[in-house]
C-alpha cells in the first residue's frame, strides 16, 4: 500500500463524514413534514393520481400499496423492452429484447437490484434506458427508503394501527431528495464529459488499423445516449447497473479521476446519511451515530484488506490486471468496496480480475446481507433487524425482556427480524445448488474449478440481496440464469419487505416502555460491538464453507 493511496481513502472518508450529517437532517424534516405544508406540485400530482395524502394506512395497506407500484413498474419495463423495435427514440433501430432477458431486466430494476446480463450500448434504446430504467432507479430507490421511514414509525409511534402513507412517503423522496440531488450530480457530471444527448451512434476511423482474428479493423463505433442523467440516480439510488455495457470504467459514464471521486461519493453518501436521518427521526442522535459506527467498524478494515490484496502482485502498481490505468488499484479496490458495501452494484474495474482475497472482499460485504451501509432504505431497516436480534439476545441473557427504542421485543419481533436475515442466505446456498448441480448452470461457466465456483456464488449473493455488481466470466443472458435469478432478485427483495412491514406494524401497536435500570443501552461501545459481532458471525456461520470452495481455496491453490 502507498501513502498517496492512503491519503485517498482518507480524503473520501472525511468528506463522506463531513456531508452525511447535514444532509441525514435534511431528510429526516422532508419526511417530518406535515399534510398542511404540501407544495401546490404535490397536491397537483395526489390530484391526478387519485391519492388521499391525509390517509394514514396499516402494515397491510402500506403492503399492498408497494406491491402494487412494483408489479405496475414491471410491466411498463417489460413491454418497453418487448416492443422497443416499434417504439421511438430507437436511432440504431434495435430490435426487442427476449422474453426471459426482458423478465429478468424489468424484475432487477423493479427491485433495486440492477443486474444486468446484456450490453446496454448494444440492446436497449433510448426510450427504453428513460422511460424505463431510468425512471425505475427513482421508482425503486424511493421504495427502499419509504419502507426504512415505515420502520422507523414503527418504532416512535405509540398504540397506533398505522405506519404512514406509501404514496405520500414516495413522492417525498423523489421530489426533495433524490431529484434534487440527480439534478446537481448530473450536471457535476456533464462539465467532466459524461455525454447527454439523443444523437445517432457514429463510425469513425481509428488512427492504427487493429487486428482480431485474422481480420483488420478499421473503424469503431462510438454511442451516444443521455447517460448523465441516468449515471447519476443510478449512484445516488445505490441502483447499479449502468448505461454502457463496461458499466463506470467505460470513459462515456466516467472519464475523470474526478467523476470517479463524485460518482463514488454518490454511491455511499445517502446510505451514510440515512444513520442520522434514523436518530434524529427516533428522538435520540446517538442510535443513528451508533448504526454508522458499526457500519465503519466493517467497512474499513475489509477496504483496507482489499486494497492491500490488491498491491500483493509483482511491480509496484500492484495487480493492475482488469482495472482502469486512470484510477489505478486504490480506486479500484475503494469503488469494490464501496459498491458492495452499498447494494449499488455498478464497478469501475472487473471484479473477476481482483486476486482470490481481494475478491472476496465485495462477495463477502454482500453476503453480510446489505446492511454495512447497504442500499437506500434497504440498509437500515437491516441492520435494524441484527440489532433486533442483538438486544433479544442480550436480553436473554441477562434475563430481561429485551427492549429497543421504548419497545418490547417479543416473539414476533424476533420471528420477523429472523426471516429478514435468513430468507436472502437460503436464497444465495439454495440458488448456487442449483446452478452447479445443473447442466445449464454449468453450460456458462468458462473458468472452471473454484474460480467458476466463485461467479455463480457470487451471482446468487449479488442477485438474492440486491446488489447487482456481477463477477464476470459467468455467461447468465440464458433462459436459465435470466430465469432463476429473477426469482432470486424478487424472495430478495419482497421476502424483506414484507417481514419488515409486518413488524412496523407490530411495533407502532406497542406502548412506550420507559428505560429503567435493567435496560441494555443501545448507543454505547458495548451495543456496537455487540451488533457488529451478530452481524460477522451470522455471515460467517452462513457462508464460511462455501467462501472456502471459492475464493480461499482458489487462493491457497496460488500459493507456491
């Protein structure tokens, strides 16, 4: 490791701290705000949509609400794909998307998840990366975080049967936070050349003739699109994905040492600052300080072991192989890091080219189930379900019923917080099963032996808790990959929601019960070494042995 690389993961921490607070603020009053001060825009668009903003829902309703939204935001990205061949704002007249690519596509976006098995540049049109991707990256990510802001009721509200308004949560988070804060990016990012434009793609002739396979090569074909818009909420709304096939190491969506900075800022800056959004929202600053600090104690040391996995290779760039010579290994390793550790899913280098180690770094933070900053929303509702499970059986512990927040933790608490950790585990073991048990899950497997064991590993991590980054080498644009892996992306996600809800629900029933002296304090060292190790050890526990068969077992083959 370098001292200048050091300095830079430093630089990107502090101005990370330095940001979160006030903007955690920020969103905790936007979702403070009252019926009486909507602004004549909401008012118009409740209007036109048929919403009743005063309307209070229970769990159920809110429920219901979501799942409607989700499945009316499948559909319109489904057939936007299936029929883009007769739609406008198609200049290279692609045709439509398969029926299983489109399933899978439409089901990613739709879940925040932002897999991707097909080349942007050389499959989707314009009006389907708008109005479809796009859009969903908003749709999506407000979904997350109005879940998060449901929870959050829960825990404040006392004997009350409702958790707020779904329709009136999500308009808020577009409108005053994640709007705004795209604007900005995207403009940041067009002065550093991230194009913007609807312009038809075009041939140009290279300066020295290439040759590949036999033949010479002439001429290349440079894309245009409006990529600056969608690069931005897909950062911000810890989306992923991306509008070129390269994803954030093609130089058309970051061709900057400085886009890289802000895209990278822009990944981990709501998750960071939603931690002070929860304490300022609970009352109590220091359980949000609290989440953050258990989220650091991870985060650093596992980029700082990436990072120096990544400098353990011959010549003193360190492992340059896969990676962008404009940002070299230590962005690299912080953007793998980052983007893991956030369910964003999109890279700037190939993860599939890190050594065995520095692989594991990103497979292991999006095993550890998305909640070391984890996705908008999605990130802190949970950790708030291993900090359920820390103070339940801290309270056994010392014989207490255990209590979070002025809320007893019983056993449906419990039940649901379980389910929230287990579902994306059993999806991840049972998926990968599958596909290394099966003539077509194996069909796409080019490297062979514990690395190929690792892509598909890391497809059911990746897909099954959201995140949507992708190790490489695993061909997955199949009937079978695009199949079981759209299925995986919706237990992920919606198998979540739903226990989340339910337990929002349970907890706004609940009276307040005053601390006492038998209370375990939930913002103190104690707790947060308490919550890290549950958080370790069910990662641990969970996906040990299969981490074994893949990237530790690939790197005590290299050892010579």
């Amino acid at each position: 490791m370098t001292v200048n690389g050091l300095l830079q993961i430093a630089i990107f921490l502090t101005v990370v701290g330095l940001l979160a607070k006030p903007l955690g603020n920020y969103i905790a009053l936007v979702y403070d705000a009252k019926i009486s001060g909507l602004s004549r825009l909401e008012r118009l668009i409740y209007r036109i949509c048929g919403v009743h903003a005063e309307e209070e829902m229970s769990w159920r309703t809110y429920a219901s609400a979501v799942i409607v939204f989700s499945v009316a935001g499948f559909a319109v990205v489904f057939l936007l794909q299936l029929f883009q061949g007769f739609l406008p704002l198609n200049p290279q007249g692609f045709k439509g998307v398969s029926f299983d690519s489109s399933f899978n596509t439409a089901v990613s976006f739709v879940t925040n998840t932002n897999w991707q098995g097909y080349g942007g540049e050389a499959t989707m049109s314009y009006l389907t990366q708008m109005m479809g991707l796009c859009v969903q990256n908003f749709l999506s990510a407000a979904t997350g975080m109005a879940i998060m802001v449901a929870l959050i009721r829960g825990f404040t509200r006392r004997n009350s049967k409702t958790i707020g308004n779904f329709w009136l949560d999500i308009t808020h988070t577009i409108l005053y936070i994640l709007l705004p804060l795209s604007i900005l990016l995207a403009i940041a990012l067009v002065s550093q050349g991230v194009i913007q434009n609807f312009n038809a793609y075009r041939s140009v002739p290279l300066m020295q003739p290439l040759t590949y396979n036999d033949s010479s090569i002439t001429q290349q074909v440079l894309p245009g699109g409006p990529a600056a818009s969608q690069v931005a909420i897909k950062q911000l709304g810890t989306n992923g994905g991306g509008f070129f096939n390269t994803n954030s190491a093609h130089p058309y969506e970051n061709p900057t040492p400085l886009s890289n900075f802000l895209e990278l800022l822009a990944i981990i800056l709501i998750p960071a600052s939603l931690c002070y959004t929860f304490g300022s929202m609970v009352g109590d600053k220091r359980q949000g300080r609290t989440l953050l600090a258990a989220m650091l104690i991870i985060f650093i040391p596992l980029l700082m072991f990436c990072y120096y996995s990544e400098m353990q290779d011959i010549g003193s760039a360190g492992n340059m192989e896969g990676k962008e010579a404009r940002f070299g290994v230590v962005n690299s390793a912080l953007w793998a890091t980052a983007t893991a550790a956030t369910s964003n899913g999109s890279v700037d280098s190939m993860h599939d080219s890190f050594t065995p180690l520095g692989g594991l770094v990103p497979l292991l933070l999006i095993q550890l189930g998305e909640v070391v900053f984890g996705g908008v929303g999605s990130g802190i509702y949970g950790i708030l379900a291993f900090a359920i499970v820390t103070v339940f059986v801290s309270g056994l512990m010392i014989g207490r019923t255990p209590e979070y927040l002025g809320k007893k933790i019983e056993a449906f608490e419990m039940q649901m917080a379980t389910l929230v950790i287990l579902i994306p585990c059993s999806v991840v073991l049972v998926g990968t099963a599958i596909a290394v048990a099966t003539d077509s899950g194996t069909a796409g497997v080019a490297n062979p032996g514990a690395h190929g064991f690792s892509e598909i590993l890391y497809a059911f991590s990746s897909t099954a808790n959201n995140n949507g980054s992708a190790f490489g080498g695993l061909s997955v644009n199949t009937p079978f990959y695009n199949t079981i892996l759209g299925v995986s992306m919706l237990i992920g996600r919606f198998g979540v929601i739903i226990p989340i809800l339910m337990m929002a629900g349970a907890l706004a029933d609940k009276k307040h019960v005053p601390v006492s002296s038998g209370t375990l304090p939930t913002h103190g060292l104690l707790f947060i070494l308490f919550l890290t190790s549950m958080i370790i050890i069910v990662g641990g526990l969970t996906f040990f042995p299969a981490l074994t068969l893949g990237p530790i077992a690939e790197h005590l083959k290299s050892i010579k």
